[in-house]
C-alpha cells in the first residue's frame, strides 16, 4: 500500500508541475484566442465539472435471489492544459457513485492522470480523447451469503475515454462523453466501471 501511495503522491506531483507550467503563457494565449473557437489554443488551461452515470461490470454473486444495478451518479471535476493546439493532459478527481451488489454495495473512487487530444469540428464543436490512468478506491458491502468477498482495495489501471465538446460564449463549453477505468475490487481482481457524463467547462 505504501509502495501505491508513493507512487500516486509522484503521480501528482508531475501533473501538478506539467499543468502549472503553461499558465502564464495561458494568460497571454487566452487574449488571443478566438471567442466563438471550441478547439483548444496552445497554453491555455482548463477545468470542467461533470456528473454521469456509471456502470459497474463487478460481480453479483453465485447465489439466486440478490439483486444488482446500476443506480447511482458520478461525479467529477477535471483541471488541465493543453500544451499546443490538439495536446495536452489533465488531472481529475472522479467518484463514481456506487451500484447495488449482491444484497449490499460496492463504490469506487480515484485520482486519473490522463494525456488529452482533441480535434475541432469548425468554430463550435470539437472531438475530445483521453488516455492515462486511474488510481482508484474501492469498498464493497456485500451479503455474505452471496459469495461475494468484502473489502476495500485499491490501485491503477488503465483509464480511457472520449467526449463531444460544444462551444457555448467566452470559455464556456458543454461536453458529452463516455470513460472506463479499470479499477480493483476485494476477491474480483480488476473490473472496469463505464461511465456515461455530462458536464460544463471552461478555458481560460
């Protein structure tokens, strides 16, 4: 676990460096840029907030009679730069809700590292990827007569995602995205959680 926390407290410290970097650059892009442009300008920096719902391929057990779902909601704030027009990288802080396992619950939450590109598609919309990984948390709070194992655990996996942004005023966007992480689960090993978000951001 130590190994783990060493690993994503450098994680961290790398984003926080690579998205501090361009800001002041960012400052002077932004004056530049276009207004009504939805693609991204070289320096300038981002932050987004998003909420979703997520879906976890996480077992329901081997005994009849326990029911699973996927209701809960996720949410996420994202902050990033993109170091020239079509390239950047974010860090985000992500929960993903929780769904009904096996007579109880399972969560997730977690820190992603991501590599960001994006491709405009004209003045106001643009096509967004992403790919990195995700230090996530997981608890799960099962029956025990389902066979489901309890516990917490945690971990990296891979991560990876693409959404739709759409260019509102100054700044202001509005995104529509699909994202997976891999995360690991108490007794299942890695199970991806899929999350389906809508969220609203804005450059500067």
């Amino acid at each position: 676990m130590s190994r783990q926390l060493r690993a994503l407290s450098g994680a961290i410290a790398v984003a926080a460096a690579a998205l501090a970097i361009p800001c002041g650059a960012g400052a002077q892009s932004s004056l530049a840029a276009g207004v009504g442009n939805a693609s991204a300008t070289a320096g300038r920096s981002f932050i987004d907030i998003a909420v979703g719902k997520p879906r976890y391929a996480t077992s329901c057990g081997d005994v009849a009679g326990f029911t699973c779902s996927n209701n809960g909601t996720s949410y996420s704030i994202t902050a990033g730069n993109m170091f020239t027009q079509n390239v950047g990288a974010s860090l985000a802080y992500l929960d993903l809700g929780n769904a009904d396992r096996a007579g109880g619950s399972v969560r997730a939450r977690g820190l992603n590292l991501s590599a960001v590109g994006r491709v405009p598609l004209g003045d106001s919309f643009a096509v967004e990827g992403k790919i990195g990984t995700t230090y996530g948390v997981t608890h799960v709070q099962a029956n025990p007569l389902s066979g489901v194992t309890n516990g917490r655990d945690s971990g990296f996996g891979l991560a990876y995602g693409v959404a739709l942004d759409v260019n509102f005023a100054r700044g202001l966007r509005g995104s529509v995205g699909l994202d997976q992480h891999a995360m690991h689960f108490a007794g299942q090993g890695t199970s991806t959680v899929r999350n389906v978000t809508v969220g609203l951001g804005y450059q500067f």
